[in-house]
C-alpha cells in the first residue's frame, strides 16, 4: 500500500486550479496523476476524458460477478488559494504540522478522493478480488459549477452504467461524529427590469410628475416577503413536502451552531420564517432574497435625479418537491400582477432542472448501506444531516444518469475549505479508508 500522506503531499504540489486559464495545464497534470494513482490501485481501463473544459478521469474494476456496480464520483479541482497572506505555510507546499496536512485542496477534496482508491488497492492487495464492481468518475470542473458534466455524462451513459453512485465530496460532522448528508436545496432566480422614461431625469424639471423607477421597485421587492420572513408569492409554498415529525425531532437533537452563525458573519440578529428553528429554515424550507438592486445615481456625492429605471436579482432556494420551472413562473406571475400601472415592468425568470431540490430517499439502499459502514468505523450511528446549498454534480448525475448519489466523505467542517491555511486531519484519511472498504462491503450485501 502507498503512503497516502506522500500521495497527497504530491497531488496538492499540483496547483490545479479550474477558474484559472493560466493554470489549464496544471489542471490536465493532476488529471494524469490521478490516472498514474487509478493503475497503481489496481483500476483497469483508465483513461483521460477529455470535455470541452477541462479532463474527467475515468477506471473501473467489473471482476466481481452478479454483484452491483458502484459509480464512485469525486473532483480534484481546487479553488485559487487567495488570499495568500493569510497561509502559515506555502498553499501549494504541503506541511504536516500537530497532525494536521496543510495545503490547498487538502479538505476540499484532494484528501477525499484518494480514500476510496486506497480503500480498493487495500481490498485487492488482502485478497485480489472487490467484494463490488466500481467505476471511477473525477471531474476537474466542479470548482466553476460541473460545466461539462452533463454532457459528459450523456455521452457516456453505458460506460456509467451503475446501482449505486457514492460521492467522496462530503463532511463529517465532528472528528467523533458521523453524519450523512441526504438532502440539498434547489434554486430558481429572476431578474426585474423596472422603466419609468428614457433615462434619469433631472428632478427640478419633472420630480413630482415621473414615477420614480427605484420606488416602483422597491414597492414590488418589499411585496414578495412579508416583514416576518413568510414568502408572499402566490402558490410558492404549494408543492412544499411536508416534514415528518421524526425528521424535524433530530434535527432538533443536532447542536444548534445558529449563535456561531451569527457572529461568524457579523449580523445583529437572525431573522426568518416564523414556526421554524434556524437549522430548518436552512434545511427544509424554500427562501426568496434578493441579492442586488442597481438604480439611479450611484456616484460620489448626490446628484437631483428621478431615476427613470431600476434592476434587482432575485434568487430562490428550493426545497422537495418545487420545480424551479414553476417557480419561477410563479415568481414572474406575481410581480407583473403586482406591478404599478405607471411604469414598464419585465421579468427574466429562470428555473432549471438542474437546480432541482436533492433528497436521497430515507430508505435508499445506498443509503442504509452508507450508514452501516460509518457506524462500523465511528461506533455510533451517523446522523442525517440536510444542507441549505445546492451541489450541482450530484444534481447533474440525477438527472443525466437516473441515480441518486449518496455523498460519503471524511472531510470536517473547521478545515478551511476555500480559505487560507486549509487542512485535512491525518487521522481522517486511515479512518477514511477503512470508511470506504466498509461501504463496498456493505454495498454488497
Ligand atoms: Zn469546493
């Protein structure tokens, strides 16, 4: 067995960095080391896919007969390490210090996607043979949204063919925690145009005759969520599932981080709708913000203008089983019925598919299957968690592949994931690869 230790240190000394052209070919690098460390675990049939961004990179293993086919999904794009004043020690010169690995990527998810090959190379040097068949996908696009990803996917459908699909991109909730995360909001968004003359207008000539653009639109904005944080579109909460009461009892059963939240991003107060805790509000109820208004004059001092139009972005966050489709019709609906008569209102309202709300059915057998294998390696039963973002890939693999993928990884959530000085606990990567061997096991029951 290779030292996963050195196998890291040497993929982090990789700057593979998506966002950024100039680090392209150090992207395709990692993409090859990770082929190298695909053969070295024993995988068969690897080979470099290239997209129309940058390289996935594929292996499987199909020796083990009659038993089902894992799909196993990670990325090993990194984010830009800025910035770079806030780094102990170089990002992309990895450093063990109090057991603790520095260096971008380390946590996110450079770490992760090496324990399910190690976990395989362990398996096969005990005993030749995968208790599972396994295929390999890892992505180099999911740090700039999984660009390529559908595509790939769709073009590639018998070689992905699978039972199962498990994600190495995951968390932990503490260092002695399992948790299994099994939900992930949707999204949905508008953008409102409001026009009340051909452009700003001086307002000794015509304030007090020309509907002001900027108030037309804050009248509209302020109309969409009512002073409690309770949505007011019209059919917006209709296709909310409900919650069971077991579910909203363990939820309850978590340690509250809202106080932590809170400080963490400066805030007064915490605010939302009312009959939910904070945690549930994020997990398990829809939302309506809007993240950007631009209208009138914006420059230093005043100027004496009626603004003649006005821009806001709305964005949604989605939960089981809203259909951003309708959404954001409903949204578009509701603000042009809701419009003042006196000025032009239009509405560009989008709601894909892939940002469909994500919910790994609670009897899913990957599921039960996941749970047994932390519960082997913790010795406590993992908890369900839900998360308040969205995670394109696994999003993208549900709807091009069929599949739910349940997101199985040792990740913590302290490690500065995107941040300066990010770090995997080494202790994580042995207890990961037991993790992983634990979960072909069990997947093959
Ligand atoms: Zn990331």
């Amino acid at each position: 067995m290779t030292d996963l230790v050195e196998d890291l240190k040497a993929l982090i000394r990789i700057p593979s960095i998506s966002r950024d052209p100039a680090h392209a070919a150090d992207v395709a690098a990692a993409a090859d080391w990770i082929a190298g460390r695909m053969r070295g675990a024993g995988l068969e049939h690897v080979a470099v896919m290239p997209t129309s961004g940058h390289p996935a990179v594929y292996g499987d293993w199909l020796h083990a007969a009659g038993r089902p086919t894992v799909l196993i999904y990670a990325h090993y794009d990194i984010q830009p390490p800025e910035p770079l004043a806030g780094w102990s020690s170089p990002p992309f010169a990895p450093e063990v210090r109090d057991g603790r690995l520095y260096g971008r990527g380390a946590s996110d998810m450079k770490a992760n996607l090496l324990l399910p090959l190690g976990a395989c190379q362990s398996l096969r040097e005990a005993g030749g043979a995968l208790p599972v068949n396994v295929r390999f996908l890892y992505e180099g696009e999911e740090e700039v949204g999984s660009r390529s990803l559908p595509g790939l996917l769709a073009a590639h459908r018998d070689l992905l063919a699978c039972e199962h699909a498990i994600s190495a991109d995951a968390l932990q909730l503490g260092e002695d925690r399992p948790g299994l995360l099994v939900g992930l909001r949707g999204s949905a968004g508008a953008e409102v145009h409001v026009r009340s003359a051909a452009s700003d207008v001086h307002s000794g000539r015509m304030g007090g005759l020309l509907p002001n653009a900027a108030l037309a639109l804050a009248r509209i904005l302020a109309g969409l969520v009512g002073p409690e944080g309770r949505i007011l579109v019209e059919g917006f909460y209709d296709d909310v599932r409900p919650v069971s009461a077991h579910e909203r009892a363990a939820m309850a059963a978590l340690p509250d981080d809202s106080e932590d939240l809170r400080r963490a991003v400066g805030a007064r107060a915490l605010h939302g709708e009312p009959g939910f805790t904070p945690r549930e509000r994020n997990w398990i109820r829809p939302t309506l913000d809007v993240s950007g208004i631009t209208a009138g004059y914006q420059g230093p001092g005043n100027r004496t203008i009626v603004p003649g139009a006005a821009h806001a972005k709305i964005t949604c966050r989605l939960v089981p089983d809203q259909e951003p489709a309708r959404i954001a019709s409903l949204l578009r609906a509701h603000i042009l019925a809701h419009a003042p008569a006196e000025v032009e209102v239009t509405v560009n309202a989008s709601g894909q598919r892939a940002g469909r709300p994500y919910l790994v059915p609670a009897d899913h057998p990957a599921l039960a299957a996941a749970e047994r294998a932390l519960a082997r390696v913790y010795g406590r039963q993992p908890d369900r968690t839900r998360m308040g973002s969205t995670v394109p890939a696994l999003s993208i693999l549900r709807e091009e592949l069929g599949i739910w993928t349940v997101p199985f990884g040792f990740s913590l959530p302290d490690e500065n994931a995107h941040a300066p000085d990010e770090f995997i606990r080494v202790r994580s990567l042995e207890r990961g690869v037991q993790g992983f061997r634990a979960l072909l096991e069990e997947l093959a029951r």
